[in-house]
C-alpha cells in the first residue's frame, strides 16, 4: 500500500501539530510496510524533495500566499504525478488549495480527508470559500473527525454524518527523545522542582493573556516552551503584570521539551477559541502522565482531558476560573497526582499512534477494496 498525504507545511519547515500527526502516520505505517509520501509547499525557487524519517518529503514552490494559504502552480503538477503512484491520497484539511488542486489534478484514487478544524477567523474569505470547500468534501470518499466531540460540534461536518470516521489523534511515545539525567538535572535547576508548564505555538487561540492574568498576584511558577507571531505581545504583557514567575523558555529541542514534560507539575493549556481542535501538546501531557488543565471549547480538547478524572476543564477566556483550577492542583498534591495516572491510562487507551496507525489502515483498505469492485 502507499499513501500520499498532501498538507501545506511539513517538516523540517514547520513544526505543528497537523505535521506532528502526519510524521506519526506515516512513521509508524513504514513499520507495517506501508510506503508514504508527503506533498507540501516550500520557499525554494526549485522544487526538492528529501528524506524525513523513514519517508519521503517533496516540496513545490511555494508562488504566492494569501491568509495564510500558501498557492502553487507545480504543487498541480505534483499532485497529479504522486497521485497515480499512490494507493490512497490522504488529504489534510484546512488548506483551501488543496481543494483546488484536487480538482485540477483530476485525482481519481481514493481519498481521505482528515479534518483537523474548521475554518472560523477569515470570515469574508470564508464566504468566497465556502462553496468550494463544499464541492471538495462532497467529492471525496471518507471524511475523518479526530474527535466525537469535533464531529458533534461543527457545523461543516452535520452536512456529512454519513461519509465521516472519527479517528482520535495518536502519540508514538517511542518517537520521543529520552533526557538524559544531566539534562534533567539542568532543567530543574533552571526551572526549580515544581512548575506548571505551557507549550504550543503563541498564538491568538492559545490564551497565553488568559494564563498571564491567571496567574498575576499568585506564586504559581510557569514554563512557557514556545514562539510564535505574538511573542513579543505576550513578554511585554507578561512584563507589563510583573509576573516574576513565568518563565520564557522560546523554542526547544524535543530533548529539552521532553525533560520538562517528565519535571513539570500540570499542563497549563489555556486555548480558549475553537481553532484549537484537538491539543497535541495537551496530550503529550497526557502520554507523561500529568494532570491538565483546559478550557471547554467543545472540542477534542475536552476528549483528551476529562474533567475531574485526568484534570480541570474551566470555561474558556476565564482568567478566575483558570487560576482556581491552578490552586486546586497546587494544594492539593494527591488529587493532581491521581489524576496525572489517569490521563496517562486514557492516553494508552485511546491516543497511541499504534492505535490511530490500526483505524486508518482498516479504512485504507477499505476504500481500496470498494474502488477494485468498483473498477476505479
């Protein structure tokens, strides 16, 4: 079998949670012997293609972006050429392209489309998009939600119950750096023995002022692992609050980020707008077997973190609210203990890669079975 999966971005350019879960599809489906591709855009004038891991990246030139949608007239091209070699085209939505390339290119194999958000902050662009998002969805063969909550909640995907799989979002704690103990050690002398710790990109979803506020007039240590287009806006909040206890740390290797997922106390995940769809760093919290504390945003966010078993979940935008689930984890040791067991349980459960690896598969093949009988 061999998959192509088509996103905007991808490693070793950018390093987010969409591409997160593509290099662990696609990681762990080689064990299984199955080949994948990545198509993606790139900055270089000519297109390339490299070696990432155990498969195989190519990236077209990116022409020109607008809100944030990268264009490209070769990615066309490419797309077209991959897809014949290809079992299955594995789309990754959103990327309003993508549409577009998916109907000039003519793909004909089998497609998924793995919805990892609806589109909610270019609301006129939204508009000139729409029909055009929906002649994509309705083309494709299967739609999959990456949580029950996220298939209950948006309106997009009510229009396509009957063609939707929800298949949870999946960590190989394998593919994960073990620190070395020196690196512990440098950590927690940096940070000290007990922290709540943050990590994602900085961001407008992310609710880095709503942790801010929080945690002004309160000793609470926090690490903040990350950078992002509104860095210098949350520094210069933070600083304007006099917060002496947070900690910016900027972008780290896995190693590093890693030693401070083993150290940290809780998981500070403040994301209080809907753009965040599922929380992968919430559930690497989850896989260190530590407590979390979330908003309710109704989506996978609160599939992850379950309220009062493996954490808080407090509304969102609510700096009180967030800071009382903080005191209630800092005074009260066993109880977040406790929970931190229970969410790494839920994380072996439901969230291993091996486990979202096994759904796809099950509905790789039958995609293809349905396209033999069909005669595609």
């Amino acid at each position: 079998m061999r998959v192509l999966h088509v996103f905007k971005t991808y490693y070793p350019d950018s390093f987010g949670g969409i591409e997160q879960v593509i290099f662990q599809l696609c990681s762990n489906m080689s064990r299984r012997g199955i080949q994948s591709d990545v198509l993606t855009l790139g900055c270089n004038h000519e297109q390339d293609a490299l070696e990432v891991d155990n498969h195989r990246v190519y990236r077209a030139k990116r022409d020109f972006e607008i809100a944030s949608t990268g264009f490209s007239i070769s990615a066309i091209r490419q797309l077209a050429e991959r897809a014949a070699y290809a079992d299955i085209v594995h789309y990754h939505f959103p990327w309003p392209f993508m549409d577009i390339a998916h109907f000039v290119a003519k793909v004909k194999k089998p497609t998924v489309v793995t919805y990892h958000s609806d589109i909610l902050r270019q609301k006129f662009l939204y508009k000139m998009y729409y029909p055009l998002m929906h002649l994509f969805l309705a083309d494709v063969h299967r739609i999959v939600a990456t949580s029950p909550m996220y298939l209950a909640t948006s309106q997009v995907l009510t229009h396509y119950r009957d063609k939707v799989d929800v298949i949870p979002i999946g960590l190989d704690k394998r593919s994960y750096p073990v620190p070395s103990a020196a690196c512990r050690a440098v950590w927690r002398q940096r940070v000290g023995e007990r922290f709540f710790l943050f990590v994602g990109a900085m961001r407008y979803y992310k609710g880095l002022h709503v942790l801010l506020e929080a945690v002004k007039g309160t000793e609470f240590p926090v690490a903040i692992v990350g950078a992002g287009p509104l860095e210098k806006g949350i520094r210069a909040h933070a600083r304007q609050l006099g917060l002496g206890n947070v900690m910016f740390l900027g972008p780290l290797s896995d190693k590093d980020k890693v030693a401070l997922l083993q150290l940290c106390y809780a998981i500070a995940f403040p994301s209080h707008l809907r753009t965040e769809a599922f929380g992968v760093s919430l559930l690497e919290g989850a896989m260190y077997g530590k407590p979390m504390i979330s908003c309710q945003l109704g989506t996978g966010t609160s599939y992850v973190n379950i309220d009062g078993k493996t954490g808080l979940v407090v509304p969102p935008g609510d700096p009180a609210a967030f800071r009382g689930a903080m005191r209630h984890l800092w005074e009260n040791p066993v109880v977040a203990k406790s929970m931190g067991k229970q969410a790494e349980i839920r994380y072996r459960d439901k969230f291993t890669a091996d486990k979202m690896v096994d759904d796809y598969i099950s509905l790789y093949q039958k995609l293809i079975d349905s396209a033999r009988i069909r005669g595609d």
